[in-house]
C-alpha cells in the first residue's frame, strides 16, 4: 500500500478515478481470497480490508460530486 504519491505520478479526472476505484475492488477482492483460503495474518488483512474500505468510499464520495458537479454546470 502506498500512503502518499507524489503529484507526477497522480492520476486526475474521472479515469483517473475509476482507476483508482478499480484498484480498490482490486486489493478488497485479494484481502477477501487470502482469509478465506486461511491466511494466517488475519489482524493485517482485516486491516487491509478496513483501510481499502475506506478508500472506496472517499473516492466514490468524489466520484458521485463530480457527477454532481457536470450536472449543474
């Protein structure tokens, strides 16, 4: 996982977005395989899960005010 990007390699607009939001279905689909095949590091992967969790819905957050956004102007 990696915290902070530096500006060059930031995606911007909505296929940035998607991307981004591709990635997190990504990496939630991969915590939810390694629990249920028993991985044995459950605390990280339920952390994982959390912070991936989060992050989908902060960039779904911005995803839907960017819809917002092309509606009213």
């Amino acid at each position: 996982m990696t915290a902070l990007r530096a500006p060059e390699d930031q995606t911007t607009g909505r296929e940035g977005l998607q991307c981004e939001i591709d990635r997190c279905h990504a990496e939630i689909a991969e915590a939810q395989r390694l629990l249920r095949a028993g991985h044995p590091d459950v605390q990280g992967l339920c952390l994982a899960l959390s912070d991936w969790s989060a992050e989908l819905r902060i960039l779904e957050r911005e995803e839907r005010d960017l819809r917002l956004e092309g509606t009213n102007s």
